[in-house]
C-alpha cells in the first residue's frame, strides 16, 4: 500500500501543543484583548529577544511589515526601490503600495538571493532603498548590499519572512538592515493560526514611527499625528506565537537535519541540484526546493508515487501580468527566469520522518531515472 507524503502537515505541529493554545486562547478571550494589547506585547517581547534586537513590532501580515517599513524610511512617490524577482509578489506589491517603483536585479545562481554585483547596474537618482530578500530561509549577501547601500545613501529593509532564525556570519536575521520584516503565515518556519508578521529594527525612531503608522496614526487614542492604517496584530495571534517561539530553535534544526539527509540522497544523483547553503548562512529550509528540467512530468510522477510537492515560484515577479507596466521582459533577468522554471519544492517540516524522506528521495530518483529528461 502506497504511503501518501504531504507537502506540509500543520496537524502533526499543532496536536502536542493542543493543551497550550487552547489555555493561552481563553486567555485572551476572558481578558477581550483581541487587537493589539499586552499580549502582543508580549509576543513583540520575546520576539525582539529571539532575534537579539532592541525592537519588535507587532503587525497583521508580512506584507504590512514591508509597506509600514518602506513608509517609516520615508519611501515614496517618485521613489524607486531595488529588490529581486525571485520571490513572493508581496515584497514588490509592498514598494508599489508607497507610490514607488520596484527595480529588479538577478540573484545567485547559487543561493537564490539578491546578486549584490548587480546593484549598481540598477541604480538611479531615484533609488531610495533595497530590500534583499532571504529566499526560501537562506539569507541574501548582506555585507556587500550594506556597503552599497551605505555608499549611496540608501535605506536597507530585510525581507526575512522565510527565515526565521536564519543567521549570516553568526548574526541573526533582522539584525543588519534599518528594519526587517516577518511573516507568521501558518506555514511559516514560526506560523500564526491565520494572518500576522513583526518588524524588528534597532531603531527607536524607527519603532515610534512604525506603532503609529500601524494604529491609524495615533500616538495615543483618538489623536492621530499622521495619516496610517489599521495594521494591528490580533491578541489570539500573539498568544499563538509565544508558544511556537520556544519551539522554533529546535524546529529549524529538525529542518537543517532533514535537509542534511535530502542532500545526501539527490545531491550527487545526475539532473537534480539540491539548494546549496552559502558559506556564510545559516539556512533554516522554509522551502526545500531542488531544480529539475521538466518539471512538470517531474512533479506528475511524484504525485503519482502519493508525493506532493509546491512550486515556489512559477512566475518571476518581473514576468507577472500584474507589472507588465514596468517593461521587463522575457530574459531580462536569466537565472531567476531558469531557476522559476525549475524549482520543485519537496516536503519539508519538522515533523517529517526519516522514512518519509527516503520514500521521497525514491520517488524523486524514480522520476528522473524514469525516462524524465532533466
């Protein structure tokens, strides 16, 4: 009897904890701090901690962690910001959002992550900030863009909503550019029960600036200095959180351990390449994808071996519909086009068995050796 493998089981993270959230829920419920309040504080709290930050911002998704960021560093209309193609459409709906415009450059072929030798290709007199993006939960090459950016006179936003606890040269994420920015999407290395994300910075005019925007601009009730939003963290989110932070340090090495065992079996097996983790990362494995040349029958033959698998992402952003205005085309940035037209991401989560991930790894050989040309 064939053993189904799914992409991502959130059951099997939440089952042990089940006692916990549900205490920590009628929490909430019997306090009625549901929007903001001291149970996001404390969440911003023990997450600040966690990334070894003086700051923790407590929002409604990593998307708003990006836009308030972007608007706090004074982003605007006219502006431009440079970031890359290889990632999820929110780190460039977040720049379209201020009024500016995003400006793409090539990743690594290696790491998948902002290629920093590119950046003064893309440079204008309009480019007022970079976000790098720490793809899949491997960071971008942040000393070379910190330079660049210093150089220039640029505002730096960590976009580390796949990487939670990832480090470069030892340093936490979040802990290099002006602010950097989570997600708590429920499938996220630290996962909500539904929507939330945090800005971290080491900034206090940066935090001042940000928990006004994300109140509708008021520093205090009913009297707003500024024009913002409601971006407010929910109560029973945060409650949520703090719970999984404990767990996160030993779920990322579950992750590392995983991947470990995957590279073993695909990375010298010929037409696969396995992601390779940089010399000075720490990758913590949001994503596990390998590169393949024709997916789809790829993908086909290991659904058909009761394998599930994602594609992260199909679709460079700079090739989506949504921004043919901004006149890319078709090879204008090589390797993030060649790297979305081969990514297949394998089930990666903590919970995962070793024996699920040999049946993988099977099934991944199967597919290849199979008369899949790759």
């Amino acid at each position: 009897m064939q053993i189904k493998v799914p992409f991502l089981d959130l059951w099997s993270q939440h089952l042990p904890l089940m006692s916990e959230f549900s205490q920590a829920i009628q929490e909430v419920i019997e306090s009625s701090a549901f929007a903001g309040g001291p149970f996001v504080a404390a969440f911003e709290r023990d997450f600040a901690a966690y990334c070894d930050i003086p700051y923790s911002i407590g929002v409604g998704s990593g998307t708003e962690a990006l836009w308030l960021s972007l608007l706090a560093c004074g982003v605007g209309s006219g502006d431009e910001v440079i970031t890359v193609p290889s990632t999820f459409m929110a780190t460039a709906e977040a720049i379209t959002y201020c009024g500016a415009r995003p400006v793409f450059v090539d990743v690594d072929e290696r790491t998948y992550t902002m290629n920093p030798d590119a950046l003064k290709n893309a440079l204008t007199s309009k480019t007022k900030a970079i976000i790098p993006v720490h793809l899949f939960g491997q960071p971008a090459d942040m000393d070379p863009i910190l330079e660049f950016g210093r150089e220039h006179g640029l505002h730096v936003i960590e976009d580390a909503c796949q990487a939670h606890g990832a480090t470069y040269k030892g340093k936490r994420v979040g802990t290099f550019g002006d602010t950097a920015c989570f997600s708590f999407y429920p499938g996220k290395n630290l996962g909500a029960f539904g929507e939330a994300g945090a800005i971290v910075t080491s900034s206090a005019e940066l935090d001042q600036k940000l928990r006004v925007f994300r109140d509708h601009g008021q520093e205090r009730k009913y009297f707003h200095s500024v024009i913002g939003w409601n971006c407010r963290m929910d109560g029973i989110q945060a409650a949520v959180l703090r719970i999984k932070l404990q767990q996160l340090e030993a779920a990322n090495q579950l992750r590392r351990t995983h991947a470990v065992q995957y590279d073993a079996g695909l990375g010298e097996f010929d037409g696969v390449i396995t992601p390779a983790q940089a010399s000075y990362a720490r990758h913590v494995y949001h994503i596990y994808a390998i590169r393949v040349r024709n997916r789809d029958e790829t993908i086909q033959s290991l659904t058909d071996q009761g394998i599930a698998t994602g594609i992260h992402y199909p679709v460079p952003v700079h090739l989506q519909e949504a921004y043919q205005s901004l006149g890319y085309t078709r090879y204008s940035f090589p390797i993030a086009e060649r790297c979305a037209a081969e990514f297949v991401s394998l089930p990666m989560y903590p919970e995962l068995t070793h024996s699920q991930i040999e049946q993988v790894i099977d099934a991944v050989k199967e597919a290849v050796a199979g008369g899949v040309e790759v």
